[in-house]
C-alpha cells in the first residue's frame, strides 16, 4: 500500500506552471516530507512533458533525497474532449532517446505499472481493479470508458460478478493483438487497451503513441 503523488518539476517554476497553482511545489515536496517522516510508502509519479523533460534528471535526484520512490512515464493521453490538444506536450522520439542516455531515465522491463507479473500483456483492468465515477457508473479504469453498470442501480457485487460487458472484456486474451503478438518490443511493452480505446475508440486497437513511446526507449 502506497500513497501517490504527482511532482511535475524539480523547480518551483516548472511544477506551479505545470499545475496552475502558486505554491504548489513547496506545498508538495513539504507534504512528501511528512509523509516520509510518518513512515507512509510515497511513490512520486511525473508525467514527462515537453516542459518538464529537461529536469527529469533533476526531479530524479531529489526523490532520491527525499527516499520516496520515483515512477516517471512518458505517456500522455488522447483527451476524450476532441477540443483538446496533447501533441506539443509530448516528449519527441529524439528526446525519449536521449534522456535514456543521459542517464536521467533509467527505463524499467516496462514503461508502465510495474507490479504485475512481467508475462502478463494485458494489464489487469475489469479484472481485479476497475474505477468507479461520480455519477455511480462503473468502468475497467479511469480510461478505459466502458461503462458496465451503475451503482445506483445495481450493487457494486452484481456489477462486478454479471455485468456482460466485464465478462466480455475479461475473456479478451493477448490473442486478440495479432500485431503485438509479432512485435519485437513486446517483452518491453506494458500494453494499454486503455490508450488504444482514448486514441482509436477501441481497446482491441493498439495506441501508436505506446507504439511510439516504447520504441524510442528500446531502440
């Protein structure tokens, strides 16, 4: 068990930009100390943007300090709002590569959750996690939108062990990706039907922005 924190830079201006809101850096790196001091496992999360990649070695080097532990990602999603825009925040191929030389990324077996089993292709939303929204309704995950039930309908136990659409994602295996199952990065990939289903509309079609991300960390 862990509570999770997002830092977006390793500098005051940087972060507060990031987020919006003055203060925010300090307020945050003196609540990580808290919660280190009250023996609570921190794990800091930073997307890596185009505003923030030149300080990742930084940001890398003060949760070291701060003895939290340190889970960056270069994934950044397609908006379910076709009103908003991603593409200049994400960090070019160029970019990904370097600060893998650099050494201001150390790239983990996967780029993604790093507690489930390394065999494993698919990860383990619908099937032992799954998010449940404001309005009661029940989906895999925070972006995998699939809506399974609703709790102000039907109990949290009978969405979980009858709804149809659960029961049809549950049997969706690594098969149904014939073109990851080919895939020379795939021992390098954590897979996310969720990035497929924001970009494509889809989960059985794979993101090429993961596509994109994993091999320039790979290659």
């Amino acid at each position: 068990m862990a509570v999770e924190c997002s830092l977006y830079g390793a500098t005051a201006e940087t972060h507060d930009r990031i987020t919006g809101g003055s203060d925010s850096f300090d307020t945050t790196l003196r609540n990580l100390r808290w919660m280190k001091e009250a023996g609570i496992h921190v794990v800091v999360k930073t997307v890596v943007m185009t505003m923030n990649v030149k300080e990742l070695g930084l940001i890398r080097d003060l949760t070291t300090d701060l003895g939290v532990t340190f889970q960056p990602t270069f994934r950044i999603f397609t908006p379910a709002d076709p009103q908003r825009f991603v593409s200049h925040l994400r960090v070019s191929s160029e970019d990904i590569q370097n600060s893998v030389l650099e050494k201001s990324y150390d790239p983990p077996l996967t780029d993604g959750e790093e507690n489930r089993e390394k065999e494993e292709f698919l990860c383990n939303a619908g099937r032992d996690s799954c998010c449940i929204g404001a309005d009661g309704e029940v989906y895999p995950c925070t972006v995998l939108r699939v809506k399974c039930g609703n709790l102000r309908e039907q109990s949290f136990q009978e969405i979980w062990q009858d709804s149809p659409r659960l029961k049809e994602w549950r049997s969706v295996t690594e098969n149904d990706y014939p073109l990851c199952a080919r895939c020379k990065w795939k021992r390098n990939c954590r897979f996310c039907p969720g990035m497929g289903f924001m970009e494509h509309g889809n989960p059985l079609i794979p993101s090429k922005e993961l596509c994109r991300i994993v091999e320039a960390l790979w290659s």
